[in-house]
C-alpha cells in the first residue's frame, strides 16, 4: 500500500515527533510512503526515512493537491488541510483519512464537507500505527467497493 500523508503545521513540535514516530513504524510494517509537509525541518528528518520521499515543502492545501502522486490513501493530519483531501477525492477518486482534533466539525460548510467526505476518521489520541493501517485499509477498501458498485 503506497500512502500520502499531508502534514502543514508550522512549527515541528511534538506533534511532529508524533507524526515521525507514525512514518516511521508504517514504514517498520512495510508501507511506502510520500509526505507532504510544510516546516523544512520535518521534511528533512522524513526524507531520511527509508520508504519515505519527502515532496518540496508547501505551504498550502491546494498545493499539497497538486504535488501529491498516485497513492491508494492520503491521511489528512489536520482538519484544517482537508480541502486537499477533499480535492484529491472529487477529482483524482484517491480516498483520504482526516485526523479529528476537535469535539465537532463545526458550522463552516468547507469543514463539513471535509468530514462527510473522508473515508475514515482516525482521533489524535490513537496513536498505534496498527490501528491507523487498518483504518487505511478500510478507507481503501470502502472507496473500491463504492466506486466499482453500480
């Protein structure tokens, strides 16, 4: 399973110690992966990755759309970048997973749509890199399933 990640916090704190920790045993399960992140820092530090390539920072949602390959996932680190999610389903059929921060997705019809969309939810507190490739696992196959259905 080859898996995008899209990743744009600034600064690279502990959550993206966190966010490394998970590339880095996806990557112990056998996964590839492609991330796209936005702090220089971080992307140097997955780029060491073995099964990893680190795309050229960016700085937006609509960016991380246009730089990000074929992969069968695309996990969504913050609800906040789902538009990329969101576009890469409408247009290229890739399904993605949105990590959910918040207790709800809020009035914004943007973020509402997001959360309809995303073809699983994973919580911030979840942090077993298992669970997250059954969720990948999942996403895909739900997709599959509802796009070769008649």
């Amino acid at each position: 399973m080859h898996i995008g990640h899209i990743n744009l916090a600034k600064s690279f704190n502990g959550a993206g110690e966190h966010f490394v920790s998970l590339v880095e045993a996806l990557r112990e399960q056998g996964m590839q992966q492609h991330v796209l992140v936005r702090n220089i820092a971080l992307a140097k530090r997955l780029d060491l990755v073995d099964k990893v390539t680190a795309g050229p920072a960016v700085r937006s949602a609509i960016m991380a759309y246009c730089l990000m390959p074929h992969v069968d996932v695309v996990h969504i680190h913050d609800p906040s970048d789902g538009q990329a999610g969101l576009l890469l389903t409408l247009t290229r059929s890739i399904p993605f997973v949105l990590t959910h921060r918040d207790d709800a997705p809020g009035r914004n019809p943007l973020t509402q749509a997001v959360y309809k969309r995303a073809s699983g939810i994973i919580y911030q507190s979840d942090a077993d890199a298992a669970k997250h490739l059954r969720i990948y696992r999942h996403a895909v196959a739900t997709w599959r399933e509802a796009v070769l259905s008649p």
